[in-house]
C-alpha cells in the first residue's frame, strides 16, 4: 500500500474521486427532470413562500433552497433538485476520502465512493430535493473530522464540527441521533481524549447558536416537532421495529451489504482500526437509538460512510488477483444496475406500474399524476357557476395535493389552495367569507364532512392517466355546499400531522 511520505496515509486518489463524484452528479441531473415533483418537493416551494425558523415537520433550510431555486430558475424542476446532486457528489467524495483516512490506496477511496454513488437509498434520496441527503452529508462529515482528527490530533478539526452540526440542524434533526451515538462510542471505546478538548466544547456553542433560532420557533409554536416524532412511531415503515435489522439489508442495496458488514467486524475488530472503533460502535448505537425510539428504518443511513470505507480497503486488499478484481467488479456492477432500475426514473411513465420501480420505490410513484389531480379538480371547479366561484374554495387532505394545485392551478382559474396537514395548516384558513361551495379533495369521510357542510357529495375522482397505483390515484373530490360554521371558528379541527 502506498503511503505519502510524512503523512502516515495514503495519498489522495483527487482525479478518480472526483471523476466517480462528477459522474454520480451529473447522472443525477441528466435524470432531474423525468416524470415530475415530488409531493414534498410541491411543498417545500410552497413553504419557501412562507419562511420562517421552523415548521411543524422539519428546519428551515430545504424551504429555504426551495425559494431561492425557484427564484432563480423561475420553476424548473432540474433547478429545484440541483442542490441534492450536488450534495451527494459532496458526500461520494469524502466517503473516498474516509477509505483514505482508514488506510485505504487509490483502489479502495474510488470503491468506497462507487459503493456510496450507487447505494439505493443515496440514488433514490439524491433524485429528489428533501431532507436526506443534507442529513447525509452531516453525518459523513462527523464521522470523517473525527477520524482525522483521531489522526492528526488537530484541534481546529474539532472546532469544525460545530458549524457542521449546526447548518446540518437547519436541514433535519437526525443529526442529534449520531452525535448522541458518537458521544456515546467515545466515551466506550476512546479516545476518551476528545473530551478534555477545549474545542470540542466551543464546537458545542458554535452548533447550538446556529441551531437556537430553530430551537426559538419550535418553542414558540408548542414543539410541534416532538408531535411528530410521536406521529412518526405509530406510522412504521418496512415492518416497525421488528423489520428494523432487516431493512438495513436492503437499504444500501443487497450487494453492498457484504462491504459495509465487513466494514463493521474490521472497525470493532481489526488492531490496526483500534482508534477507529468508536465508529463501529457509533452505528450499533444508533441502530440501537432507531429500535428503542421507534424510528424509521432509513434513520442510520448516515452512519454508513465508515463502514463501506473501512469495508472498501479490506474487499480492494482481498481482490488482488485478476478472478478476485473481476468478482468485485461485477458485484459492484449488479448493485449500480440494480440501483438504476429501483432508484432512476429510467422508463417511460406509461409502463413505470409494470416495472420493480413501481413495486419497491415509493417516492418514483409519488412523483406521477400531479398535474392530472389539478386537471380533476379544474374540473370541478369550472363546473361551478361563475357566482358562486367568488365565495368557493379549495381545501386538500395534504400537502402534496394543496402543492400540486398551487404549482398547476393557474391552468384552470384555480384559487391558492388550503390544507390542514402540517405546517400548511398554519398558512390558513381560509377566509370566513369563502362560505362555498368548498371543493375538499381527500379520503374524507361522509360523516366526518356532514359536520361541517349541510350537503356533501363525490363529484369526480382522480385517474392519473397511468394506472400507476400512487396515494393519489381514485382520491375522490367532494363538493360541500351551505357551510355551517365559518373558517375561523372549524380551522383547528382540520388540523393533522402525519
């Protein structure tokens, strides 16, 4: 194994690192603009319209980049998911690097970052502008300045992880769950030295002071995220806890999961890797964290990037035939194929329901059929006599469907919509002279409504066109009509969190 000359490592493999980041990032934006929003991705652009520190369901930061692509590109859907590419090119590089920081050459960094470029979870998560792959890059970078810093012992690395932290809190607060795992692993296995730091405390005050105004709006507005984290316990994905330690299989991808498994036995056993322990014991931490809380199944992606890095230089050090290069060359390409064919909207929409996509990846089918809900209520909405649209409006039962009519409503006259589903509810409601006729678009039910309207009924239901079976696809469209109590005094009960 090459090493630099004084630096105890390996020399940086920049050019192949880089060729890996760019080519993940430009694969990604060459797919940005496919098929079409997601229903998150619908309401960040609308929550970007109403900055604030905080919202019911996440920091402030997405909205935020939302607005200012928006803004820029004047609506275009590349634009809008420019930031998530860019982040995970980020990440594909410093998880090369992390292989550099463990021991590993120019072979094992430019594994490490295939492995990360072609991970299921990280494609399906850079396609999209959400939370992920912010989240993502914070907990690699955690985990990367501490060993570096578990290297070279230089204390202006751990000054750095407080803005780290801090911004990476801005974007999602999963953050905490690693750093509570870090903490917790240092304070096992060592170096215990890092808490006589000065530093690592004045990182401590820099992340909490950028962090406080997010703190100071969820304060302010009775922490609707802690209701959320309750919300999210009962909503469990991949099976709850009991499908936890299996899902962690899938995430990253089946084959990947030899590497990153490897990765953990050598970071909790190999000498060599001593100082790096705290790592492997970092990630069982926050599987442990994730179990006992009731999180989802996706939450200790971030603790990845140590362990494909530590798996990259033990896999690249076993494949030193030409039998063995060639074994892992074709693992890692069933995995990246694999990943495109789950991950990447490479079909057309019309046969996307009949492709594994459609069955295994949710977000892919949450991105059809958008513009044809807004068409469904258009609909409805032209049906009204020309009097009565002056006092009707619309209310969804999400944040996708109130999203989709504020991007695509303006095709058909449609008002700016309302909803009573997260911080969307906080932008209402609507005015006590909108008396109806309201156009409810949603899985209500008859009786629920009858409380509200002297007479409901379904007029239309939605077809998104494609057969693709989305959380959209059939939603009926209600029409309400002699309203019996105004807006202002029935808005709290519309209010979910979900």
């Amino acid at each position: 194994m090459a090493e630099s000359r004084g630096g105890g490592v390996p020399p940086v493999a920049w050019w192949p690192l880089a060729a890996v980041a760019g080519s993940v990032g430009v694969v990604l934006l060459a797919f940005s603009g496919r098929y079409g929003y997601h229903r998150d991705e619908l309401y960040f652009r609308v929550a970007g319209r109403h900055l604030a520190w905080g919202y019911d369901d996440q920091p402030p930061l997405v909205p935020a980049l939302a607005r200012a692509t928006d803004a820029i590109s004047a609506g275009s859907l590349p634009a809008l998911r420019l930031p998530s590419a860019l982040v995970v090119a980020v990440t594909v590089l410093l998880v090369g690097l992390f292989a550099r920081e463990l021991g590993g050459a120019r072979g094992a960094q430019v594994v490490a970052a295939l492995c990360w470029g072609t991970a299921t979870f990280v494609v399906i998560s850079g396609h999209l502008l959400s939370t992920t792959p912010f989240d993502l890059l914070c907990w690699t970078l955690l985990g990367y300045v501490l060993a570096r810093w578990v290297r070279t012992r230089s204390d202006r690395l751990l000054l750095a992880l407080g803005p780290i932290l801090g911004i990476g809190l801005l974007a999602k607060n999963l953050p905490l769950l690693y750093v509570a795992a870090l903490a917790g692993a240092l304070v096992l296995a060592g170096p215990r030295e890092v808490f006589r730091r000065a530093a690592v405390w004045a990182a401590a005050v820099i992340a909490l002071a950028l962090w406080a105004p997010n703190l100071w709006w969820q304060a302010s507005n009775g922490w609707p995220q802690l209701d959320m984290t309750e919300v999210i316990q009962q909503d469990a994905d991949f099976g709850g806890r009991p499908g936890l330690l299996p899902s962690q299989i899938l995430i990253l991808g089946p084959p990947l999961a030899v590497i990153w498994v490897v990765g953990l036995y050598r970071l909790l056993r190999a000498p060599q890797l001593r100082p790096y322990r705290f790592l492997g014991l970092a990630y069982l931490l926050v599987l442990a964290l994730v179990l006992v809380t009731g999180g989802r199944a996706y939450y200790p992606g971030g603790a990845y990037p140590a362990l494909i890095a530590a798996g990259a230089v033990a896999v690249v050090n076993w494949a030193r035939t030409r039998l063995r290069t060639g074994l892992l060359t074709g693992w890692l390409a069933v995995n990246a194929l694999a990943t495109v064919a789950i991950a990447l909207p490479v079909y057309p929409a019309a046969v996307l329901p009949h492709t594994p996509q459609a069955a295994v990846n949710y977000d892919a089918v949450e991105t059809v059929g958008w513009p044809e809900l807004t068409a469904t209520v258009g609909q409805v909405w032209r049906g009204l006599p020309e009097h009565e649209r002056a006092t009707a409006v619309v209310v969804t039962a999400n944040y996708g469907q109130a999203g989709a009519i504020d991007r695509y409503g303006d095709r058909y006259g449609l008002p700016d919509p309302y909803s009573g589903h997260n911080a969307y509810w906080r932008w209402g409601p609507p005015p006590d002279s909108a008396t109806g006729p309201v156009i409810l678009v949603g899985e209500w039910s008859a009786a629920r409504l009858a409380r509200y309207c002297g007479s409901v009924s379904v007029v239309a239901r939605n077809d998104n066109g494609y057969d693709l079976d989305n959380e959209e696809q059939g939603v009926p469209v209600w029409l309400c009509r002699d309203l019996k109590r105004p807006w202002s005094s029935i808005w709290t009960e519309f209010r979910r969190l979900s």
